[in-house]
C-alpha cells in the first residue's frame, strides 16, 4: 500500500476530520472569549476594583528598569496579565462543561431503537425453546 492511498485511508475517516473542525472551531471561541474577558469584563474591573488601571498591566515591580533600559530592564510580575489568562481559561472551561453536560443529558433522552423484524423472531425461537 502506498503513502498516498494510507493517507487517503487516514483523512477519510470521520474522527480526523471532526478533530480538524473542534479544533478550528475551539481557537475561535478562544479568541472570542480572549476579547469579552479583555474587553468587557476586566475595564470595569480595573476601573471600580483597581481605581482606573487597566488590570492587564497590573503587576508587582522587583527591580524599576535603570536609566538604560537595554542593560537594566525592569523585572516584574505581571499577575494582572496572568489573572485574566485564568479568568479566560475558567470561562472556556466552564462553556465546554455545559455543552458536555447537554451533549450527554441529549444523548440518554434518546430511546433505544426497537429491535428489528429479525431480532424479534428469534428472541420468540429463543423464547420458545425456553419452554
């Protein structure tokens, strides 16, 4: 068998092609959420919580940069920065759980399929050789 026709094999299959979808599909919800939490929840509260500070440059100096900062650069925590990375990571974790959960609640509502013509017949065969 050749490499093209084993990679033929390989994309044709469904679950490669619904990874490439999640995946595309999962960095642009990323992305949006990236800019609500950015854009939307952290201003008001770096404006009501920090008194005006963008929170994203909040952070915690250990050494002010020198008089030339190319030789002494400020060293600093930027745990503003970090605590949206969470606040991103929570909000992403807590969609994916919901939609899981719906998923999950979507398939068990779903009733088994009746068992076919054949199956019926022979659990009567099966039935009645029971007797």
């Amino acid at each position: 068998m050749g490499m093209m026709s084993e990679f033929k094999e390989f994309i044709s299959k469904g679950n490669v092609l619904d990874l490439a979808v999640g995946l595309i599909l999962g960095t642009a919800f990323g992305k949006i959420v990236s800019s609500f939490v950015e854009g939307i929840i952290m201003p008001p509260i770096g404006y009501y919580l920090m008194g005006g500070v963008d929170f994203k440059d909040v952070k915690t100096v250990l050494q002010a940069a020198g008089a030339d900062a190319a030789k002494q650069p400020e060293v600093a925590i930027q745990w503003g920065s970090f605590l949206n990375t969470i606040i991103i990571f929570l909000i992403i974790a807590f969609v994916i759980f919901q939609i899981v959960k719906a998923y999950n609640r979507m398939k068990a509502a779903t009733p088994p399929a009746a068992p076919s013509s054949t199956d019926v017949l022979l659990m009567e065969i099966r039935d009645s050789l029971k007797k």
